[in-house]
C-alpha cells in the first residue's frame, strides 16, 4: 500500500515529491529521480510514471541559488537513468519481449498502444528510438519493442544515448531557467498539463493521420 501512496503523489504533484524527497537528503533526492526516470523508460509496465513533469520540476530545485541540487550532478543523474533504463527495456524485449506480449498480463500494454509504437517504429526505423523519447507511453514501448523486433544493438544505442541525453536535458533545463518565474512557482499544475499535453500533441496529430489515410486507402479499394 506505500508503494502505491507513493506513486499517487509522486503523479499528483511530482515537485511536493521532490521536495520530500530532500527533506531526507539530496542523496536521496537524486537517488529517487534516477529510479522513477529508470522505471519510466525501462520498465515495459510502467509507462504511466511523469518523466516529463518530474524533469521540469527537478529543474526548477535545481535553480535555486544554493539549493539542494545541483545542476551537472542532476543532469548526470537523468542522463544515467534515461540511458541505462531503456537499454534495460532493449534487453527485456530481446530476451522476454513475445512471452511478455503472448502472456497479456502488462495491463498498460493495450493492442492499440503496440500497434501505435509499431507503427511509430517502422514509419522513423532507427530514429524512433530517438524521437519516441518525446511521446509519453510510447517512449516506453518502442525500445522494447525494437528489442522483440531484432534490432541491432550497436544502432539501438546510438540513439538511445542520444534520444535519452537530448530528452532529459531539455526538461530539465526548462524547469531550470524558467523555475525562478514567479508565474511558474504559482502555476506549477497548470504548466505540467501544458507540458504533458504538447508531448501528447503529435501521437494525436499521427492517430489521426493513419486514420485518414487508412480510410482513404479503403476508399480506394472499395472503387
């Protein structure tokens, strides 16, 4: 039951967690801002965790004068977590990924998520690895996904450590050169859907457009 308290607050307000987590010590801090990015990214059945939210609010401690993180030891840290965690779900999708997939019990793992990433990953090939760092959910499934596929390791992680160092950064500095806005202190929530919600914008834009084109396609056949 804690672990479950503790991930209903950390979705709930990831900056309150953050803070939490300093009370106890920066080591701490950054010790749990490596595991929820690592478990974010490596772990197939939990895609579900705020990587993007708790980057931008990481960020924002981080630029306090003085304060409890430092920037180059949290940028270490997220880069750490977002390499080695989906090179983990490579791993796991090589060796486990069709019983996982056959057993149906990764409730997050809907057919319409797969279908989605697959898609995603034979439309970009290599480069999805890189740019479905940027898409919630879907930055989860592709590496495993490219691992139950086949793919090369030595191309999976060139762009596993560029996609995981370029996403990481760009969160993070965002909540760190913006964080001392006093209109982003007193709307953090706001922000965060804001930020959730243009990560989102392009999986949309995509769904729509297979959508479009698989009606058309089925237009075409049907004359």
């Amino acid at each position: 039951m804690g672990f479950i308290t503790f991930l209903s607050e950390l979705l709930k307000d990831p900056r309150a967690a953050i803070a939490s987590w300093i009370a106890m010590g920066p080591l701490y801090a950054y010790g749990f801002i490596f595991l929820i990015i690592f478990i974010e990214t490596g772990v197939v059945f939990m895609p579900f965790l705020p990587g993007d939210s708790l980057l931008f609010a990481a960020g924002i401690f981080a630029h306090e004068a003085s304060g409890p993180l430092d920037i180059i030891h949290l940028l270490l840290v997220v880069w750490a977590a977002a390499i080695i965690g989906d090179q983990t779900n490579f791993f796991i999708g090589h060796f486990f990924g069709k019983r996982i997939i056959a057993s149906g019990k990764i409730k997050a793992m809907t057919p319409e998520r797969i279908e989605k990433s697959e898609a995603f990953l034979d439309k970009w090939g290599h480069l999805a690895i890189f740019l479905g760092r940027f898409f919630p959910f879907i930055r989860t499934f592709v590496p495993f996904l490219a691992g139950v596929g086949g793919m090369k390791w030595h191309s999976f992680v060139l762009y596993n450590i560029l996609g995981g160092i370029t996403w990481s950064t760009i969160f993070t500095l965002l909540g760190y050169f913006f964080g001392g806005i006093p209109f982003v202190q007193d709307h953090f929530e706001i922000i965060v859907l804001g930020i959730i919600a243009v990560s989102l914008i392009p999986a949309i834009v995509g769904l729509v457009r297979a959508k479009l084109g698989s009606k058309k396609t089925t237009g075409d056949h049907t004359v």
